[in-house]
C-alpha cells in the first residue's frame, strides 16, 4: 500500500504544482506575481525552487517554467542567473555526493572506469560537465556518475555552477527578447 502511495504521490506532487503554475499565469501576470511576492523574495523563492526542482528530469519543469516568469516580470537576468544556478548547483551537488558514497561501498570494484578517466585530458571531463550543465537536461546522471567514480569534487563543482548560471541567464534573456518579439 504505501508503495502505490508513493508512487501516486510522485506523479501528484509535481502535476500539482504545474496545475497551480498555470492557474496563477490564467489568474495574475508575471508583473503581479513579482509585485506580490516582492522583488527581493523572488530571488529566494528562484534558488528554493531551482535547489529543489532543478536537480532531476522528475523535478525540472518547475525551475524551467519560473525562470521566464521572473525575467518577463522585470528582474535582473544575472541575478536570476546567479540565485537559479547556484540552487540547481546545490541540488546536483547532492547527487554527486550520493555517488561519492556508493563510490566508498562498492570498495575497489571500479578500477576499470578509473583507468578510463585518467586517459581523459584533464581538461576534457570539465569542459564536458561545463556543456552538459548548458543544456537542459537534468545534471543528476552526470554528477552521480562522477561521484560513483571517484572524480575529485574541486573538478566539478566550478563547471556545474559556471554552467548552470550560463543556462539560466540564457533562459532569462530568451523569455525577456521572445516576449518582445511578440508583443
């Protein structure tokens, strides 16, 4: 029973959330809900949700969906871009940490993989985190699997925020310049 539960929760959590997201643009304009919630709040309320949403496929459309919201309402691109990608970088940062530890238990079983990355040139696994956090697709695959590997954590984390605050700046000025083309 509480599987069924968990599993209708899973899916009901999160379409919840989209139902309220569309309910509040049918109701209130991005202005309005920035003049609502206060310019300063909206920033916090960006990192929370991007810290929480922004870390997995399940999760993403909630950060994706607010980041325009903000930016068509009038706030800083660059601040938006700071608070969403320092908070997604914190929630990937969670799943690199949950690999670093499946790294501790499985106890010498990836020697294999270890010898592939070290073939890699140094620069070549951050250059590839900082394009993968380009792109929308949640970074949880990519940071798990690092942390199961052994990678060094001082790597990584650079390219994940560099990237996730380049992806979200992106984003922003994407809503504010599509907004204006059509309006």
């Amino acid at each position: 029973m509480k599987k069924v539960l968990k599993r209708y929760l899973a899916f009901l959590i999160p379409l919840a959330f989209i139902l309220f997201v569309i309910i509040m643009l049918k109701t209130f304009t991005p202005s309005e809900i920035v003049s609502r919630i206060g310019v300063n709040n909206s920033y916090i309320i960006l990192f929370l949700i991007s810290a929480i949403g922004g870390s997995s496929l399940a999760t993403a459309s909630s950060y994706y969906v607010i980041i325009p919201i903000f930016a068509i309402a009038g706030l800083n691109p660059w601040l938006l871009g700071l608070f969403g990608g320092l908070g997604v970088s914190l929630g990937d940062l969670f799943y690199f940490y949950l690999g670093s530890k499946g790294n501790e238990a499985s106890s010498g079983e990836l020697k294999k993989v270890h010898s592939v990355l070290e073939r890699i040139p140094r620069g070549g696994i951050p250059f590839f985190v900082y394009l993968w956090a380009l792109t929308p697709l949640p970074n949880d695959v990519m940071t798990f699997s690092l942390g199961i590997t052994g990678y060094p954590f001082k790597r990584v984390i650079i390219p994940i925020i560099l990237g996730n605050i380049t992806i979200t700046v992106i984003l922003s000025y994407l809503a504010i310049y599509g907004v204006r083309l059509f309006w």
